[in-house]
C-alpha cells in the first residue's frame, strides 16, 4: 500500500482527495497547517507528497525547499490557485516534480499521481549506469554516485538522467523525454523539461557539459 501526505488548508479538497486516493489503495495522511506537514513529512515515509501553496504557518514553496535540503526525495506535486509560468518555474527550480493549479480537473491530477506512483515501482533494475569516468548511476538502489561521492537528487531528476543515459549518444525529443516520465497521461509544456535538465547539470557540477542541448530538437548524453 502506498502511503500519500496531503498539505492542504482547504478540508473539502483534502476529503475528495482523500476518496479517490484510497480508490487506488492508498493510505493518506493529511495536515491543513504547513508546519505540521512538514513535521509529518519528516517522521513518516511516503510515496507521495500532494502539496499546496498558500498555508498557514509555512508555506508550500518553504516545505518543498526544506524537505530537499534535507535530502528527502519524496515525489512532491504542488497544488495551488497560483496560474502565472513563473510560478510554475519557480516549484520546479526548488524541486518539485509537477505542478497542477486550482481549479483543477480530478481527472488530471489523478493521472499525474498514477504516474508518479508507477514511476516510483519501475525505477528499480540490476545494473550500474556509468557516464564517462566520473558518473555511476547505481539504479538498484537509487543512488548516482560523482568522482565516488553520492549527489542527492530528487525522483525526477534521477529518472531524467536515468533515460538519457540508457540511450547515451542517441538524441531525446523533449516530447520523448516527458512520455518516458510520464507517459501518456501528463500534459506539460517542453519548459518542465528544461528546468529539470537545469537543475541536473547544477548538481553534476564539472560533469554537467556531458548533458548536451541539441538546439530545436532535445538532449543527449555525450562523452
């Protein structure tokens, strides 16, 4: 059984989440107080963080920003009445893994946590991934190693570096890229992608030019 924290001030929204969640067999746990859920989200393991925005007593963009300085790699959906691009930009660029705004279709966000929580299943495989010398991606346990030493990442990006590296020298489509994420059930725009890709290089520090930007078409793992 998966396990799901909801941070959400709106108590009819949580209990519809709270119907449909437990439809797909998972249990949930709630907070309608930002400090309280991020307490939560600190002491308890999920699979699925559902976040909002505007909370009393912290904020959504604090939690997330906190949680990934602690290293805590829970998948994180921000909810949130907020509509403008830079927002959305901005919870990407901090570390959450999608973005969806009030008021939004039930349908659509349910297909995100189904694909965030089969994502979470199929991540596992027996094999080490090397890139160049420096890069390991150990895919058995989650965990990329740069010049012997673990870099933190967050679901998303693991995955992201994952795929491009499974098809090295071979160009992605950003389209490609979020079916392979994703699949077919997520509609975002080519930007998610590309702030995603950001962040890698940022934590790839050196190794980042082995990400390379091939203009109007993707990205590509080149040594």
């Amino acid at each position: 059984m998966k396990r799901v924290l909801i941070i959400e001030d709106d108590i009819e929204i949580v209990h519809l989440l709270e119907i449909h969640l437990k439809d797909l067999n998972c249990e949930v746990v709630s907070s309608q107080r930002g400090d309280e859920g991020f307490v939560n989200a600190l002491e308890k393991d999920f699979s699925l963080i559902i976040l909002d925005i505007m909370l009393p007593g912290m904020d959504g963009i604090e939690i997330c920003q906190k949680l990934r300085a602690k290293n805590i790699e829970t998948p994180i959906i921000m909810l949130t009445s907020k509509s403008e691009e830079i927002d959305k930009v901005l919870g990407l660029e901090i570390g959450a893994d999608d973005y969806i705004t009030k008021p939004f279709s039930v349908r659509e966000l349910l297909a995100r946590i189904k694909a965030v929580l089969r994502r979470s299943e199929n991540i596992t495989t027996d094999k080490i991934i090397k890139i160049g010398d420096d890069i390991k991606i150990f895919a058995d346990n989650y965990e990329v190693q740069l010049q012997g030493k673990k870099i933190d990442l967050t679901n998303t990006e693991f995955n992201l570096l994952k795929i491009l590296a499974a098809e090295k020298g071979n160009v992605l489509s950003r389209k490609k890229i979020l079916k392979k994420l994703w699949g077919n059930d997520k509609i975002v725009t080519s930007r998610t992608v590309d702030v995603h890709i950001r962040n890698l290089r940022e934590k790839l520090k050196n190794q980042a030019h082995l990400i390379k930007n091939v203009r109007g078409v993707g990205y590509k793992i080149s040594e």
